[in-house]
C-alpha cells in the first residue's frame, strides 16, 4: 500500500512539474527577487515581460559586453540579486559569485547561475552563466541587479 501511495505521489509531482506553463518555471524561479503580482505573463514566451518588469523593479539596470564586463560584473556583486536577459529568449539569475570560471570570452570568472533559454522549447539551464548567456556578440544583454524584493 505504501509503493502505490509512493508511486501515485511520484507521478502527480512530475505531472506537476512537467505540466508548469513557461510563465509558472520563469515565476518559480524568479520569485525570491521580482514582484509579480498584478502582472500578466505570456504563457508561451514570458521572459519578454519578465524583462519588463525587472526594467521597473531593479535597483540599477545595466547593459553588458565584453569590453565591460569586469567593471559591470564587479559592480553587480555588490547587490544580493543579480539577472541577466539575453533579448527575449535567455533568462539567468546568478546564484553563487565565489563559485566561478574564467571565460576566456568574457575575460571575467563567469558566476554560476540558473535560467532558461528559449528555442522553442524552454529548456533549464544551471551552469557558469557564460555557457548560458553565450558568448558576447551583437545581442543584448541587459544586467538587472537588486538589493531586496
């Protein structure tokens, strides 16, 4: 009787976690830092609006390249929350600054982080931020750093 309870568990909380809409994983993993409350998430593409509502709610908002990386990363730490968008598609909150990697791209120790990209399909991603944001090119990049939600 225990394994049936067991397994009928097991499989509505990966029902649940399989059958979360884009906006609900963004949500998940981005409540501790933004506010959304009264706010209305594209379902099927929500880092769009994420940007938007980290645009009002940031402490300080700034845009990263390769030729300021050291200065906007080194400026970042001094916050408790800090988010990088790429464009529409890529969404990464850093979670820890002291377990890092040089990137030969960015010419920084990239942080290690958690977010989403998405091609399609949103896909998770927890790796050093560089192997997430990718590496610097035309795109951009927009660093959201927050002190407290």
């Amino acid at each position: 009787m225990r394994k049936v309870i067991f397994v009928i568990l097991f499989l509505g909380c990966l029902y649940h976690v399989s059958g979360q809409t884009n906006s609900e994983k963004i949500t998940d993993l981005l409540n501790q830092v933004i506010n959304f409350d009264n706010s209305n998430l594209n379902s099927e593409r929500p880092i769009a609006n994420v940007n938007l509502l980290a645009a009002q709610q940031a402490d300080t908002m700034l845009i990263i390249t390769k030729e300021n990386a050291k200065s906007v990363l080194d400026e970042a730490k001094k916050y408790q929350f800090c988010i990088i968008s790429v464009e529409r598609h890529t969404i990464v909150i850093v979670e820890s600054w002291n377990n890092c990697i040089q990137s030969g791209s960015w010419g920084y120790c990239m942080p290690y982080g958690t977010g989403y990209i998405q091609k399609g399909v949103m896909e998770k991603k927890t790796d050093y931020i560089n192997n997430i944001i990718g590496i610097p090119d035309s795109q951009r990049r927009t660093v959201f750093l927050f002190n407290k939600k």
